[in-house]
C-alpha cells in the first residue's frame, strides 16, 4: 500500500532506483533492515518484494504527514467498516504523530487493525482501487417470505487506474490460475522490545484470485508459529488447501498460458 501511494503521487515510476545503506536514523531510534537483499542500489520492485524498512521510510519522507494520512484515510483501513464488530481501529490526526511515528508507519509499525480491515484493503487493490463497503449478510428472508438484499455498495476510487494496472502486474501462478500475493511479518514486543527467540513473529499473508476476474480476497495471519518464522512454510499451507477447495467449489475455469512456479518451488 505504501508503495502504492507512492506510484499515485508520481514521485517514482515502476523503474526508478534508490540506494539503500542498510539502516537510518530517526531522532534517537536506528531502523534497519532485515534481509540483506535490501542492500545498496536496487530498483524500487526489488524493496516491494523484499520488505526494505528503509525503502519505505523515504517514500513517507517524500510525502510526508497530511498525503500519507489522507490516503490512509482513502483506503478507509482506519475507519468503522459499518459492520458489527466488537472493536475496529480508528486512525488518529496526524497533527498527534512524531516524527519516528510517522515514518516508522510506513512500514506499518504501530498499526492495530482487525482482519476484515486488512482484507478491504486488499479489496481496493482487486476492484481496480475502488473502495467497496464490506457486508457479511447476503440477504435476509423474512417470515412472509420478503427478501431485504444487500447489494454492493462503492463508496470512493482510492488511486488512479494506472496505479492499479502497476500494481497488478507482480503476479504469480499455481495450476494455471494466476493470483497477487503479499507478505508481511510482525516482531512481537514484550516490554517495550522485541522478542528474540523462537515463536516470536506473527506471519501474515494476503492474496486474491483468479486475476482476470478475482473472486476471493484472502488474509491468513498466524501469531508464533513455531516450526517455522517464514510463511512459505506455514501460513502459505493455510492458503493452498482453502485455493484447492474454493477453486472446486467455484467451478472456476482453468486457463492456458506459461506461469511461474515460485510458490511450488518455495513450498
């Protein structure tokens, strides 16, 4: 989403380059990275795949406090979804966010939000950067027999058409079905630090496919896995059987064209 922002605000096209030192500084705070493909000069897609921390706080640097919380507020991610939840984030005013906060945001530190909020996100990305309201009835039949529907419902276009045909573009393919897919991973922290030893990450993965046509969003989260810190080997586990059995369920046609078995290879 932030990289996504940013290609909105024509700060940098799908082909611009950064130099990446490995960390930065932010008033008393040093933010590094995790993955050493991060380092030195590599092309903004290179720092999308691999989560670059600091990659992400000089975009937000770039854009700073009032865009980056508009376009927060545009995805809607920190607003009441209109369904009955017992509790949905609210974004604060930016006016209340440091300076360590709002960058360290870029990489979505300090974010607490419920996983239908995370899944609309992913929403806007799969109905072309319109916003959608959520709804979980279908319809509700009443004892005489009337039907009150709940239809779809835009309520805004987050980012321009082409953002979204960039966006879209990273694709990946399991059994001639191409889907989108990200990433993510969480420290967690205890006592105002991060935990070290095993079991101390929440993995999540986001998809949504077929993607001609999506039909499913999909947001696996799963707090201290334990045989493994890296998704590959288990929330992406989670997402292989529900594809098998929504694919079947679904009826949804194969189709014929060369694909890329990154996620076979990586199971």
């Amino acid at each position: 989403i932030t990289f996504a922002i940013w290609l909105d605000t024509w700060e940098i096209d799908i082909n611009s380059m950064y130099q990446d030192d490995w960390f930065v500084k932010i008033d008393e705070f040093t933010i590094k990275n995790v993955s050493d493909k991060c380092l030195w000069y590599n092309t903004f897609q290179n720092a999308l795949n691999w989560s670059c921390n600091v990659w992400m706080i000089r975009i937000v640097q770039r854009i700073w406090r009032v865009l980056f919380h508009q376009y927060l507020e545009d995805f809607w991610i920190w607003f009441n979804t209109w369904i009955e939840l017992s509790w949905e984030s609210r974004l604060d005013p930016w006016e209340k966010w440091s300076t360590a906060w709002l960058l360290t945001r870029s990489y979505w530190l300090w974010m607490s939000v419920t996983q239908l909020q995370v899944a609309n996100a992913y929403n806007v990305l799969a109905n072309w950067w319109i916003y959608l309201r959520p709804r979980i009835i279908d319809k509700i039949v009443y004892p005489d027999w009337r039907e009150e529907i709940f239809k779809t419902e835009p309520v805004r276009r987050v980012l321009k058409e082409s953002t979204a045909m960039l966006m879209r573009a990273e694709q990946w393919a399991i059994d001639w079905y191409r889907f989108w897919l990200k990433s993510w991973t969480a420290q967690i922290v205890y006592k105002g630090k991060y935990e070290t030893w095993q079991a101390s990450t929440i993995w999540s993965f986001a998809w949504f496919w077929p993607i001609e046509d999506p039909k499913f969003t999909m947001v696996v989260t799963l707090e201290r896995p334990r045989t493994s810190v890296y998704g590959w080997s288990t929330a992406a586990k989670v997402f292989q059987e529900m594809w098998e059995y929504l694919v079947d369920y679904m009826w949804i046609p194969k189709r014929d064209y060369q694909f890329n078995n990154f996620y076979r290879n990586n199971q």
